[in-house]
C-alpha cells in the first residue's frame, strides 16, 4: 500500500503531498488544493456571490499556507515511522498468505501481482526515508549556512553537501515518478484478472483473491479519503477562511510576526458614510466610508468606496466603528482577522509582502 508523494527542490516548496494520503495514482501538481480553491471560489463567483478578485487571491494564498503545513507534518518523524510499518506490515501479510497458500494454482497469475505490488511497497519505503532525509539534511545546511561558516572552506562544504543533496532530489523523483505512473496500470491489471474471473478464484485460490481484493480495496479507500481531504479543506478556505485561521493559528508556533510588530503598523477606526446612487432609474444607497488613523498627533485619513470597504479575509462588509489595521503594503483588513493571519506567516495575505521587510526598510530610510 505505496502512497505516492512529490518532492520538491527545497521543503519550502509548496507541496500538499502526503505520505499517508496520496496512493496509487501519477503525480499530482504540486498545487491542488490552491487550485480547487481557487476553481470553487470562481464558479461560485460567477454564479452570483460575487466574490471580489481580491478575495480569491488571499484564499489561495491561505490554500497555499495550509500546503506548507501539511508538507511539514507529512514528513514529521511520526508519520515517517507509521508509514514505512504501515507498507512494511502489508508485506510481511503477504509473505505469510504465500507460504500458506503454496498450493493453490491460479489460473491467473496472481502471486506474480502481489510480489510486483510488495516490491513497489518497499520501493516507496525507500523513496520515503529517502526524501526524509534530504529534507532534514537541507534544513541542517541551512542551520549551518545561519550559523555564520564564512570561511572559504566551510563555503565549499556548503555547495558539495547542497550538489550531493540535489543529485538525491532528481534520482529521487524519477523513481517516485516512475512507480506512480506504473502503481495505476500494476492497479487496473489486478483489477481486470480479480473482476474477471472473481467466482472462480475465490473457490480455487482463496488466499490469493482475497489478499489481491484487499490490496485493490485499500488503495480505494484512501484514493476516496485524499479526495474527501482535499475537497473538505478546499471547502473551508473558502467559506470559513476565519475559521481555518483561527486552527492554524492553535495549533502552529510562532513563525510569523511578534505582537510587538503587528503593533507597529498602523490602525484605523472606519466610519460609514452613505451615498446614494441611480442606477436603472432606482435609487441604490452604498455604503463607502473613511479610515482614520488611531493613535496618532495628526491623524491621516482615507476614502473607500463601497467596494473597498470589505475585509477579504472574512468577507464582511466594514461597519461603523470597526477597527481596522493597514499593512504597509496599504492593504487592510480587520483588525482581529489579520493579526491571527500575521502571526502565522508575516505577509500579506493579498499580495504577499513581507511586512517585517518592509518595515526594516521603512526605519532605514527614516533614520
């Protein structure tokens, strides 16, 4: 039972691959869940939610948040070790049901399947431990690189560890690549022998069809779970976008912005002002208003219109007297949505402006 994952060049790459989740079936994009959320967001868009290009952005942008966070835990230590006795476990079932099943001769050859398919079991284990490692020998270079070596010997090991490294990383995707591709037709001939003569080797080979039968059946379930996985977080993101943040932001650790620098950027206080609007010969009243800076000698302020006033985070439309915090990049949202978000990951969720950057550079130029 071989999960099929992606690895990537370096493990911040964004990928939602999962050891435990992702089985028998070619490689996926290395985003599906951004672009299911994106694909949900804008056919429910075009349906009449309107939902603002702005808005759909910062959910692929979460999307692509969530991905970075199932990579890490795919590959934490604890998932690695229930994996690789997850596959080895299905190989020691099947050593056992061969030796027990000796005489048994089917008329098809089924044992020749079940080796096939324990040897691509094994084959993912290496490919598992493998990526494992790479992935905890690029975070200790990276220790390493951080730690300050900048001596022209310590540079020079840097770069042949990193060359041994990516050598492993393309050796490794091609076997990955190779035995997922040949997994999902291994997958169909055994369901094309088992459905095809399923009365007559459940009487002559009974061990054998049934071991092929649960092998074929746990490579659905967890084909149909993935599925089920992908489409529930798909759904969250953009329909309780809150919600997931607010996960996230529980069960994560500090990563992101210290409360002392989102305290640095700037907070307003909005206040609605109504206009009304003939459109079609009826009169429409929007609601647009004025951010006031808070907390300041000489408050700044600035005009939104209707359109703008509304936090693409939890999708609510600004109301009279809410609190609101500006980043630097100029965009702004609730004040409670967005220090939950930058204290997961220090960017903005629209454009993906690193804010601590931003105000290095902003106390630079000041001084």
């Amino acid at each position: 039972m071989h999960p099929v994952y992606s690895s990537s060049s370096s493990p911040a790459t964004n990928d939602v691959s999962s050891p435990l989740l992702n089985r028998v079936l070619p490689s996926r994009s290395s985003q599906p869940l951004r672009g299911a959320a994106s694909r949900l967001l804008r056919r429910a868009s075009s349906r009449g939610m309107m939902l603002r290009e702005s808005s759909v952005r910062v959910r692929e942008t979460a999307a692509e948040q969530i991905e970075e966070r199932q990579s890490e835990w795919a590959y934490s230590k604890p998932v690695i070790v229930l994996d690789v006795v997850w596959n080895l476990a299905f190989v020691l079932v099947t050593v056992g049901v061969l030796w027990f099943s000796s005489e048994e001769n089917p008329r098809v050859p089924l044992r020749f399947w079940i080796a096939v398919y324990n040897l691509q079991c094994l084959l993912h284990v290496v490919c598992v431990i493998s990526e494992y490692r790479r992935r905890h020998g690029y975070d200790q270079l990276n220790q390493d690189s951080d730690s300050g070596l900048t001596s022209s010997e310590g540079s020079s090991e840097d770069e042949s560890d990193g060359l041994e490294i990516e050598s492993g990383t393309s050796l490794a995707k091609h076997l990955e690549s190779t035995n997922a591709i040949f997994s999902f037709v291994w997958w169909i001939i055994g369901f094309y022998w088992i459905s095809a003569g399923s009365e007559e080797l459940a009487q002559s080979s009974p061990q054998l069809y049934w071991l092929c039968v649960a092998f074929l059946a746990f490579d659905v379930i967890f084909l149909v779970l993935c599925v089920a996985v992908a489409s529930l977080i798909a759904i969250a993101v953009c329909c309780c976008l809150p919600c997931i943040i607010a996960v996230l932001y529980a069960l994560a650790e500090q990563e992101g912005a210290s409360d002392e620098e989102i305290e640095r950027l700037p907070r307003f206080k909005f206040l609605t002002v109504r206009n009304s609007e003939k459109v079609n010969g009826e009169i429409l009243e929007t609601h647009g208003g004025i951010m006031t800076q808070l907390g300041v000698d000489s408050p700044s302020e600035r005009v939104l219109s209707s359109d703008e006033a509304e936090c693409c985070v939890c999708l609510c439309e600004y109301e009279d007297g809410t609190e609101l915090r500006e980043l630097w990049c100029r965009h702004h949202f609730h004040e409670a949505c967005i220090d939950k978000w930058l204290r997961i990951n220090a960017t903005c969720p629209l454009c993906k402006s690193n804010i601590l950057k931003t105000d290095e550079q902003s106390g630079n130029d000041a001084v």
